[in-house]
C-alpha cells in the first residue's frame, strides 16, 4: 500500500509540474507570439485593401516596432512582466517540492 501512495504522490507531483511548466510556456510565448500575430493581420488588413502582402508586412513591422517601443519606454513594465514570469515559476517549484513532504511520509 505504501507503493502505492508513493506513486500516486509521484504522478500528482508530475501533473502540477506539467501544468506549471505550460503556464509558464504560454506566459512568455505569448509575449512572442502576439506581435507576429499582429504583423501577420495587418498584412492581411493591406492585402484585402488592395496594396499587397509585402507592403502590409514592411508597414506591419514598423508598426508593431513602435509599439514595442511605446512598450519599451514605459517605466517599469517590462521589468514587472518579467518578475510576474519569474513569480509564476518560483511558485510552480515551490508547489512540485511540496510533494516531497508527502513522499517522504509515504515511505
């Protein structure tokens, strides 16, 4: 019976780590994925207007350039949106050793 609770601790222990691990995947691949995102629909806005994917893309990225700028500049946002990252993994961490104190009570 000890077997068996220690692996199921075990197989908890390796769900919360998945979930936290695509948490963490999804936070910062979102950071990524938007701005390419948002090049590709103003290439398409260009191109249903008429003027072409090339000049949507050249137009899509200076645009998107000058947000992340905006972005860039204002005080203190990147730096939280790291920390909220790094937050989020500190505490996946701390939840997957949490485990550990029930598997060794298992044993």
């Amino acid at each position: 019976m000890k077997n068996l609770n220690l692996i199921l601790i075990r197989l908890l222990q390796f769900v919360v780590f998945a979930v936290f691990t695509f948490f963490v995947l999804v936070y910062f691949g979102a950071f990524v994925l938007l701005p390419l995102d948002l090049v590709v629909l103003i290439s398409k806005l260009f191109d249903l207007i008429g003027l072409g994917n090339l000049f949507g893309a050249v137009i899509g990225v200076a645009a998107v350039a000058y947000l992340g700028k905006i972005v860039y500049e204002t005080s203190g946002l990147i730096p939280m949106i790291i920390d909220n990252g790094v937050e989020l993994a500190s505490i996946g961490r701390q939840r997957v050793e949490a485990f550990n104190k029930f598997a060794e009570t298992a044993k």
